[in-house]
C-alpha cells in the first residue's frame, strides 16, 4: 500500500504576501506608505511572525523596503531606476525571444494565443488586478521555449517592480487598445517565426512603453510635489 501523500497548501505568509503584493500593484497601497506591522496584523486577524515573513517576501521582491523605527516602507523607484529596469527589459528579452523563435511549438503558440485572448478580455472588463500577471504570462509563454530558466527569472522580477508603473500608465492614458494591436502583431512575428523583425518589434513594443510610461509618472509626481 503507498503512503499517503499531502498537498501543500499556499502558507499564511505566502497568502499574506501575495494580498499586500497586490495592493501594492493596483496603487491601493501607495510609494512611502508604512506597513506597521502590528497594524497589518490586526487588519488581517493574524499574529506578527506570518506578516513579519510575507514583508521579508516583499523587500525580496523590491516592493518594499526595511527602515528602521518605520518597519516596511512601499519603495519609492526614482524614474532612473525604472528608465534602467526597462533598458535591462529590452536587452533580455529580446535576447530570449531571439533564441526562443527557433525552438517555438505549435502548442506554445496556441497557450499564448490563449493567454492573450484573456488579457484582451481583462482590459475590456478593467479587471486591473489580473493586467499583470495575464500580461507576464503572455510574454513568458513565447520566452519559455528559449529554456533560459534563470534569465526567464530575473526577467519576471524585473516586470513585478514595473508592474504597478504599467497598470498606472494604463489607467491614465487609456492605451489598453494600443497594447491589444501590439500584442496582437508580437505574437503574429512570433507565430511566423520571423527572428529580425518579431526582435525589433519587441524592442520597439518595450521601448514605447517606457517613454509613454516615464513621461506620465514625471507628470504625475511632479504634479503631486506641487501640491
């Protein structure tokens, strides 16, 4: 007789931090905010240690920051640091989407052409908290096949910190249509299996977003100083 066997359930910290990580993204959870945690634990009718490691999850990840007398502090990026993060964007992913062209399948074609067909539908529904990780998952589903597994892991920590920018820029200029045709010609290059054009047509794609995005958060917290 074999022995029985347990599913792993999600951890109370894992759930803990994956609440506050969106929070963080959909902007209800703002730059320089402080996550007391006494605070948070009494919000979520927990003891300290679980919100003590779902924020140690957090500061791995970028989204927050340890001060002392203050706790965690939701990190502030200076527009360099995203212009530099969007630089490190272009140069690895279109390096991934370069090796991963020759090795797409069929199948992974149609994932992201099914991954993509769910974003459209969450940028048409506005279900802002589902924009990110639909958008992840479709630009990771036509990286996957380059089998770069630790590039394809500082590539996702890299769109988690840019996120929140993203989700920001989308809601304030309205562009979700625009990024709808782009996807749409990324994944016909990709399905085409046209390497030149599919690479420059990233590079293009990122590009675009971070000028759009910079010059809206310049604005937006130029704005907000003057206040």
């Amino acid at each position: 007789m074999s022995p029985s066997r347990k599913i792993k359930r999600q951890s109370l910290p894992d759930t803990l931090a994956e609440s506050l990580r969106e929070r963080i993204l959909n902007g209800e959870l703002k730059e320089g905010d402080a996550l007391i945690q006494d605070e948070v634990a009494r919000e979520y009718d927990v003891s300290r240690m679980p919100v003590r490691e779902a924020l140690r999850q957090l500061e791995a990840c970028g989204l927050v920051v340890m001060k002392l007398h203050k706790g965690a502090v939701v990190t502030s990026l200076p527009t360099e640091q995203i212009e530099e993060l969007f630089d490190l964007r272009v140069g690895l992913e279109c390096d991934l989407l370069a090796r991963a062209i020759p090795r797409l399948t069929d199948q992974h074609v149609d994932h992201a052409r099914r991954v993509l067909l769910e974003l459209e539908k969450a940028y048409e529904q506005e279900d802002v908290p589902s924009w990110g990780r639909l958008n992840w998952e479709f630009h990771r589903s036509v990286y996957v096949a380059a089998e770069r597994v630790q590039t394809l892991a500082v590539v996702q920590g890299i769109n988690l910190q840019t996120d929140r920018y993203i989700r920001l820029h989308l809601l304030l200029a309205r562009t979700m249509s625009e990024a709808k045709r782009e996807h749409r010609e990324l994944l016909h290059l990709c399905t085409v299996r046209d390497i030149d054009r599919a690479v420059a047509f990233l590079r293009k794609h990122i590009s675009n977003t971070r000028r759009a995005l910079l010059l809206a958060l310049r604005k937006s917290r130029s704005i907000a100083a003057a206040r």
